[in-house]
C-alpha cells in the first residue's frame, strides 16, 4: 500500500471519527420530542410546549395526527398541550420522548415511550394526574361533603402507592409532585369551606354584573330576569369543561322551548379572546356566550367564591339564586332538577 493511499485512509477514518463525536455532542444537546394523534381533526395544526418561564414553542402537526421537535431545554417538567389536553412532561437533553393521546378523550391516559429518564419520569407525571382526575370518575362524580373524606384517603394512598413504586426517581421530582400534591389537597379542603359559602347564597339575588358577548357588546345580567337561567363557568383551556360541553349542548336542546337560558360564561383571559372564540365554534355551542371581564380577579368570580371550574349556577326568573354550585350538564340530578323548576 502506498503512503498517499494510507495517508487518505487514515485521513477518512479520522473524518468520520470526528463526524460520529459531533454527532453524539449535538445529540445530548437536545430533547427529541413527537407524538402519534389519534382521533386529530384536519384543523389541528400544532401543539404548544410550556417551558417555567411561559415561553410558548409551536410544533408543527401533519395531517395524520404526527408531530416531531428538537429543543434544547432545562432539565425539569414543562407542559404540552393539545388543544383542550394538557399534560405534564419531563424533559432532558439527549433523551427522546413519544407520546400517544385520543384527540377524542381528553381524560384517557397520556402514554410516553422512547428512551432516557424522560419517559419514566413522564410516565411519572401522567399517573399523578390521573389520580386527581378520579375527581371526576364517574366513582365520585363531584366533591361533597359525604365524599370528600373517602376521596383525600384515596388520593392520599394512590399517591403514596406512587412513591414507593417509583422511589428512585429523581429527588427534584418528587420534591415538586410532593408540592403539588399538598397544593391540591389543600385546594379540596377550600373547596369544602367554599361550598359552605355558597351554600349561604341560596335564596339571594344575584348582583346586577356586566357580561362580554362574542362580538364585544355588553351583556347585563338583568337582561335574562323572566326566565330561569342555567349557567355554565368555563374555560377554553379547561379539559373537564369540555368534557361536559356534549350534554350541555344536548339540555339546550332538550328544553329549548322551556323557560330557560343556557348560558356559558368563559372566565378565558382577555389575551385568549381568540382561543375562546374558537373553542365556542369548534364545540358547536350554538346557546347564549359571554365572557367575564377581569375573569379570575372579578367581582363575580369573588361573589360566587369561584376557585375551580367547571361551575354551574342556577337562577329564578326574578335573578335569585337557586343553586351557587348547582350540579354540572353530565350529572343524572340535573334533568330531575331542571324537570322539577320548570
């Protein structure tokens, strides 16, 4: 073999050597994430990563419910979401994360594979939602006060099975899930003092509030006195309101020719203007829309005691309360109670 001919061999091998170590370095310098959606309509064109700062990142959707991303990232939990799916994920440079959801389930399990911690602690995530979204399993229903003490014992022990099957997670993990979990079950027991406050509000008249219809005009609250009115607090991003949309749609239906107003009152931030005219268009909610200006930091949201959604309150045709925390369009009391006023 010549020397020229060994001199270019060594100078290949060397290439390509350094080809193969750049590779590896621009691989651990990125998460890979995608996803498979199944069930996702022809008008779902990206999906929307969450990082703590609030940063939005789109990824581009393909027509078979397909999406695929590389970002460099902190290590630690973000959000993506679908549309109304919202799910907790954890990232990590040099990992890739798949992900599997039904567009048409908003409360099915999220599933992930790929390869690196990623995934576990993903999985992680997910089965902690999942215990929380028992709250609205057809097992319990709603919180009362016959359940609530059955359901944080639940809760509690679900979330304690977790730990000790995933105990060598990572201890900044568990740290924040440890945070949340206190947070929410902090948040049932406020639920519970709440619901005592509104209780306190049947019988009262509700106070005379100004509305946002979809076109921008004023809604006066005055304005539905004369019939019974059924209203329904939600949001665009709120997966368990939408999840009651379907039987809402079906009540207005059934009693359109009753004395009664369905109403839906978004709590969606002035920025979301948008999202929430586009979620009313997409779910068909052919009933009456507005929106509460000042949402979350409103004088009706402070009235009413609201500090999760959805939320439905009733009134009489003389705008006084029936119910501050009435049950919601899916319970089997609500056709017995609208039956029963009407």
């Amino acid at each position: 073999m010549s020397t020229r001919v060994f001199t270019q061999g060594v100078v290949a091998l060397l290439a390509l050597i350094t080809i193969l170590i750049s590779c590896q370095k621009e691989e651990l310098n990125h998460v890979t994430l995608s996803g498979a959606i199944t069930n996702a309509p022809p008008d779902l064109d990206s999906v929307y990563v969450f990082v703590p700062e609030g940063f939005q990142r789109g990824i581009p959707v393909m027509i078979d419910g397909s999406f695929s991303d590389t970002l460099t990232v902190s290590e630690g939990m973000y959000m993506i979401q679908i549309d109304d799916i919202i799910a907790d994920i954890y990232l990590k440079n040099g990992d890739k994360l798949h992900m599997q959801t039904d567009y048409a389930d908003e409360m099915a399990p999220v599933k992930f594979s790929g390869q690196g911690s990623s995934v576990e602690y993903s999985n992680i995530l997910e089965e902690f939602n999942q215990i929380f979204l028992s709250i609205y399993s057809s097992e319990f229903g709603s919180v009362t006060d016959s359940n609530i003490a059955t359901l944080q014992h639940k809760i509690t022990e679900d979330y304690n099975a977790l730990k000790r099957k995933n105990r060598n997670a990572r201890s900044m993990l568990w740290r924040e899930l440890d945070r949340k979990f206190n947070d929410n079950l902090h948040g049932l027991q406020n639920l519970m003092v709440s619901r005592t406050y509104t209780d306190s509000l049947r019988g009262t008249n509700m106070p005379q509030y100004q509305f946002l219809a979809l076109e921008g005009t004023n809604i006066n609250s005055q304005n539905w006195q004369g019939k019974y009115v059924y209203i329904d607090v939600w949001a665009q991003w709120c997966a368990p309101c939408i999840k009651e949309l379907p039987a809402l749609k079906q009540l207005s239906e059934q009693y359109a020719d009753k004395n009664i107003e369905f109403v839906s009152l978004s709590l969606d931030l002035e920025k979301d203007i948008d999202k929430w005219k586009e979620a009313v268009q997409k779910h068909q909610m052919t009933w009456q829309q507005a929106r509460v200006p000042q949402a979350w930091d409103s004088e009706f949201v402070n009235h009413f005691q609201i500090n999760g959604i959805p939320r439905v309150i009733i009134l009489d045709p003389m705008g006084g309360i029936i119910h501050a925390d009435g049950p919601r369009p899916t319970d089997a009391e609500t056709q017995n109670l609208l039956n029963s006023i009407l």
